[in-house]
C-alpha cells in the first residue's frame, strides 16, 4: 500500500512538472513580452531595460529554473496587462471563486442527493419522471445558458435577484473578502451558484438514483421492511448510507472540472473570481497571468485526484490488497 | 450527381442498393424510434440551411451597402416603424436581420464542430491505432499523454490552447486565423476519447486470425492498420463522433460566448449569443432568444441521435 501511495505521489508530482513545463514554455516562446507591455513610443533602452527586469535576456535553462524556483514560491512575475503582481492578483481574487465553488458544490450535493432519493423512491410518480426528463434538458444545456436564462427570469423579469457582480463584500483578516456577512452578497451568490451546481447536480442525482434502485432490491432492505421499520428509516439510514461511496469519490472528482467551469459561470455573472481573471488574460494574451492560472488550477486537480484515490483506500477495504503478491479477482 | 441519366442497368443496381440499405437492420431500428427520426430531421434541416444559407437569407449581414441603421430594433414579424421593411426575427441594433445572421453563424458554428471532430478523430484514431499495434514505449507515451490531458476538463484545453494560438499569430492576422484556431484548439483537445476506444478495441482486433494472416502474407505494420484493423474498429468511433460533435458545437459556443472564439466580423451562434445578452436587459430578447433556441436545437438533436446510435450499433443491445 506504500508502494501504491508513493507511485500516486510521483505521477502527480510528474504531471505538474510537465503542466510547468507548459506555462514556462508558453512564456518564454508565446508573443514577445515586452512588445506587449510596452506602448507606441518606446527607445531601445526602454526595452533592454524591460528585459532585464523580466530575466528575458538569460539563457533558456537558467530561466526555467528560475520559473520554477519562483513558482514554488508563488511567484509568477509581472502582469503584461496590470504591471502587478500575478500572485497579488490571484490572492486577491481567490476567494471569490473558492466561495462560488463551495456554495455551488454544497447546492450540488445536498440537492443532487434529495432529488436523487426521490426519484428512486417514488419512481414510477409524475412528478419523479418529469424531474428525470427535465435533467436530460438540463444537461444538454450549455452553462453559458443556463445562466443567461436564469438572469433573464430572475433579474430581468422578476427584479429579484442581482444579475452581476458580487454584492458587498467584507474583509476577512486582511486578506481574504467575503460575501457571506451582507444581504447583498448572499443574494449575489444564489443565481452564479446554481448556473455552477447545476450540472454537477443533475450528475449526482443520477447517480444516486441508479445506486438507489440498486440497494432497494437487495435482501437486507427486504428484511429491514420486513422486521417492521418505518419507510424513512429504511430508506436514508439503510439505503443511502449504502449509496454513498461513489457519490462522495464522483463529487471530489467533480470539484475541479466546477473550478474549470467557473470560468464560464463568471464570465456571465461578472463574478470577479479567478476564472474571469483567465478569460481576460486570454484575450489580452497576458501570459504571466494564463501560466500562473494554469499551475495554480493543475495543483488544485492532481491534489484532489490524489486524495480522492488515497479516500478509496480509507473507504474501500478490498483494495488495500498488495497488488504486486496476491492476485484478486 | 451528373445530369447525365443512368443507363438502366446501372439504375437498377442503384435501386437494388437501396433497397437492400432500407431493408437492413440499421434503418429498421432508426424508423422505428421516432425520436432518432425527428433530430435527424432538425439536424438535416440546419444542416441545409446553413450550407445554403447565401441562397436563403433575405438579407447579407456582412454586407455594410444592405444595411440600413433606421431598421435598428426592429421586433420580429412587424414592420419596421421607419422603413416599412419587415424581418421574420426582427433585427439587431445595426438593423441586420437576425433570421440572416442565424444561418450565416450556423455555417461557422457546423464548420467548426465539423472540422474540429474530424482533427480529433483523425489524431486520436491514427495514436490509438499505433499505441495497440506497437505497444512497448510508444503505447506508454501516448497514453500517458492522454491521462495528462484527460485530468483537466477539455474546454480548459481548448482555452489554452486558443490563448497560446493567440498569443503566436501577429495581432493583424488573429481575426483572420480565429476560426482555424478555433478548430485546433477544440479538435486537441477532443482526441483522448478517440485514441482511448481505438486503442482497446485494436487490442482485442490484433490478435485474431485475420490480422496474424495479413501478418503472414507480408503486408506492413501501416497496411495492416489501415486496411484490415481500422475498418473493424469504426463502429464505436462513429458513435464518440456524433457525441463529439455536439460537445464541439457547444464548446465553440462557449469559448466564443466567452469572447475567446468567433470574432463580431464573423459571428458565430456563440458570438450572437454574446452579442444578444448586451440587450437583454434593455427588451430586445428577439436578439438573444433566436439564436441561443437554434443552437439548442442544433446540440440537443445531435445528442438525442447519438444517443440512439450507440444503441443501434451495439450488438450487445439488440
């Protein structure tokens, strides 16, 4: 099993390095940084002097080293575009995103997991079957418009809720903002939320659904009717509990691929989160800021792979097996 | 299709062939499930349309001498306050009729997703081939390459891609180049799906006695592949291709929703989304409504006929 967690260990640490060998080689090779910094007028000695305070005039492997070195640190330079930090830019607009992606991934679930329920237990009802074929529209949905169509009702129409932006926000610490303490905020966050989760959420509600079905025919569920016990009791503490494995290993697999989508989720809302910080950076060409977003998202996918692997050890005791000694089948 | 008519042996056979196509258990199945028929039906329309969409359109959105600003705004199936004209989905804030736009920006959104599944096919096919044929070194390397790039969403990818693509082609050029980048960036990152499929059913092909014949009598690695794997391994890439397609148009939409696709002078159904969300809020939804219905129309009966073609073409479900 050591053996296992080291390999994962090391496949991960590989993955970034060649995730950062893609960021390094798309600032080193991608546009010339300094045409894009500089305006119209510029001297040569403007742009010798650019070039030295970026390390553009160092060999290439003096530079990749650099990048790393600086990388490990956060560090990832200059924006082209803003002339600051790309690592205060981040910092700064981190905790939007990671809120959005919270409170989306906890609508994901605990709505996923209630309907998922529903439509096992009453699955021959009406409204079950039209929950089931309205998922199928859902997924079938861009979430681009998902989240047109729900500013169109709710903001448009109705006037309940903001369309863009992140309301009011408060300090946390002096480094972290949040949008949890004002009526404004909260507000602010139901509509990107649900355009996030809702994907996610169509996905576990059929999962839970098909794990349901399938634990509701076993033996013991018959038992646990037949020894009397109330319809509740069967159905959440014998049933879901029995469902809730895969459930919870294709919820943190799903965690990233909502870090990735927040991008689209933000580029409709305005959500100053680091997804639009990504979108903008591509149509300026910034590059500093596309790399440092790239390795900050790779770190955030190959950890979660990483945990949500070693969780199968923790929750599934067939495969602490050693593979290399015993053959299981 | 020459004008020249058949000569009546040849349109026997033609007629025999199609016969023989109506009667086999492929177009049995599709008559029989009406849902297949229905989305066959709306993609062959769009598909029509927007292949003859500069004999269809009332007007030519891209040409400014047709375009006149007084037909600004104009709701659809009413007459313009000014000029009179009428426009079947009313027009834009620069008087370009919606309905025209539509069919010009579906050309760009079915050739996109067109080329870009065939970019992926071809790369992922041609890898999966190779990985199962040689094995060994070769094998690893692309397949780990393919489990790399499968850890990130393919729409991450494909930004990427379209922002490195970017940042290499000189800012005069990018408008021009948009759509071919477009193309590379979904069709890299739309491969792995290909190369994995093919990879395991040309593990399960290359063992089996024909191939070890082909061995036999001498024909190349290259051939062998080609000619005798590869028209044994198509069935399921035909269904991750109908698949595919739809995700490509989406994806196209998406990134050029995102202003990272299509550019204004060439919208796509994605950039008339992006444009029509800008009026929304002031009431002129017919700008916004029309194109995004097309474009799920276009996604949804796409999905809905792979759907059933997966069914259709697997031997396990009949």
């Amino acid at each position: 099993m050591l053996a296992y967690i080291i390999r994962r260990v090391a496949q991960s640490i590989l993955v970034l390095l060649v995730v950062g060998l893609v960021a390094f080689s798309m600032f080193r090779f991608v546009g010339d940084p300094v045409d894009n910094m500089l305006g119209q007028e510029r001297t040569q000695a403007d742009i010798e002097r650019l070039r030295e305070t970026l390390g553009l005039d160092q060999p290439f492997p003096v530079q990749y080293w650099r990048f790393l070195e600086q990388a490990a640190q956060g560090n990832f330079g200059l924006s082209y575009r803003q002339g600051r930090e790309v690592g205060d830019i981040l910092l700064e607009r981190l905790p939007a995103t990671l809120e959005l992606a919270f409170v989306s991934g906890i609508f994901a679930m605990v709505a996923g997991i209630g309907l998922g329920v529903f439509t096992a237990i009453r699955r021959r009802g009406v409204a079950a079957n039209a929950i089931m074929t309205l998922s199928l529209v859902g997924v079938s949905l861009p979430t681009f418009l998902i989240g047109i169509l729900l500013i169109y009702l709710f903001s448009v129409e109705l006037g309940w809720l903001p369309s863009f932006g992140r309301g009011a926000v408060t300090s946390v610490g002096g480094w972290w903002t949040t949008g949890f303490l004002t009526e404004s905020g909260l507000k602010a966050l139901i509509l990107p939320a649900i355009t996030l989760g809702l994907y996610q959420m169509t996905l576990i509600m059929r999962l839970v659904r098909t794990e349901m079905l399938e634990v509701l025919r076993q033996d013991y569920i018959r038992f646990a009717r037949a020894r009397g016990l109330r319809e509740r009791a069967i159905n959440f503490h014998h049933a879901l509990k029995n469902t809730l494995v895969p459930v919870i290993t294709i919820t943190g697999l799903q965690l990233g691929s909502i870090i990735a989508f927040a991008i689209i989720t933000e580029t409709v809302f305005q959500w100053p989160g680091v997804g639009l910080l990504f979108i903008n950076a591509i149509q300026f060409v910034d590059i500093p800021v596309m790399a440092a977003y790239l390795m900050l998202i790779s770190v955030m996918f190959v950890g979660i792979n990483l945990i949500v692997d070693l969780l199968y050890f923790a929750i599934d005791p067939r495969l602490r097996v050693d593979r290399t000694s015993g053959k299981t089948t | 299709m020459s004008d020249t008519p058949l000569s009546p042996v040849r349109e026997a056979r033609a007629m025999r062939r199609l016969k023989r196509a109506w009667d086999s258990d492929f177009a049995y199945s599709f008559r029989r499930a009406p849902v297949a028929v229905i989305s066959f039906l709306v993609v062959l329309t769009l598909v029509l349309a927007a292949v003859f969409a500069p004999l269809i359109a009332p007007h030519d959105p891209f040409d400014p001498a047709t375009l006149n600003l007084m037909n600004g705004f104009t709701p659809p199936g009413e007459a313009n306050a000014f000029t009179g004209e009428f426009f079947l989905m009313g027009t834009d804030d620069q008087g370009r009729d919606v309905f025209s736009t539509i069919l010009f920006g579906m050309r760009i959104s079915l050739f996109v997703g067109f080329a870009a599944v065939l970019l992926a096919m071809v790369i992922g096919v041609t890898l999966g081939l190779v990985a199962a044929y040689i094995g060994g070194w070769t094998e690893t390397i692309i397949m780990r390459i393919a489990d790399v790039q499968l850890t990130f969403p393919a729409i991450l990818v494909a930004m990427l891609i379209f922002g490195i693509a970017k940042g290499i082609t000189p800012p005069e050029y990018r408008d021009q180049m948009a759509i071919w980048v477009l193309i590379l960036a979904i069709g890299l990152s739309d491969w792995v799906q290909f190369a994995r499929v093919v990879r395991g059913a040309t593990l399960v092909e290359k063992n089996k006695e024909y191939v070890q014949a082909a061995r036999m009598i001498g024909r190349s690695g290259p051939g062998i592949m080609l000619r005798h794997i590869l028209p044994n391994v198509l069935n399921p890439v035909l269904v991750i291709a109908t698949i595919s397609l739809a995700l490509a148009i989406i994806a196209e939409a998406t990134l050029s929703f995102l202003g990272v696709g299509a550019p204004p002078t060439k919208p796509s159904l994605g950039t008339l989304i992006r444009i029509g969300q800008e009026f929304m809020f002031s009431g002129e939804w017919w700008i916004l409504f029309f194109p995004a219905v097309t474009l799920l129309a276009l996604a949804l009966s796409i999905n809905l006929l792979g759907d059933w073609l997966r069914d259709a073409l697997n031997p396990r479900l009949r």
